[in-house]
C-alpha cells in the first residue's frame, strides 16, 4: 500500500525546524525515533548535515 501522506515539516512537534518530525510522520515513526537516528548518523561521514538543511529549505510547512 502506497503512502499517500504528503511530506512536510511539522509545525507542532518540531525542535529546530520539524524535518525529523515530519519525516517520522511521513513514515509512520515516532519523531524521537528519526531525531536519534539523524544524531547517530552524524557521527559517520557524510553529507547528513547538508541533507537536513536542504529538507529544512525545500519542505513547506504543514497546513496548520
């Protein structure tokens, strides 16, 4: 089954700027869950960092 949610950044759950809340409401997760994993993954090498801020500039915030 196809998610039919659309993706964006959460205005309520949000810590810096929603994109780990919305990414774990887009995937069914619990936004805890997403912002430990992106804590996590920062401390391998790699664009994570940059990947967060594009996501933070490209995704409109969800209707209120």
């Amino acid at each position: 089954m196809p998610n039919t949610k659309t993706l964006t950044r959460s205005r309520h759950d949000r810590v810096i700027a929603g994109v780990c809340a919305g990414l774990a409401d887009w995937l069914g997760w619990r936004p805890r869950t997403v912002r430990l994993l992106f804590v996590l993954s920062c401390l391998l090498p790699g664009p994570q960092f940059l990947i967060y801020l594009l996501l933070w500039i490209i995704l409109p915030k969800a209707p209120r």
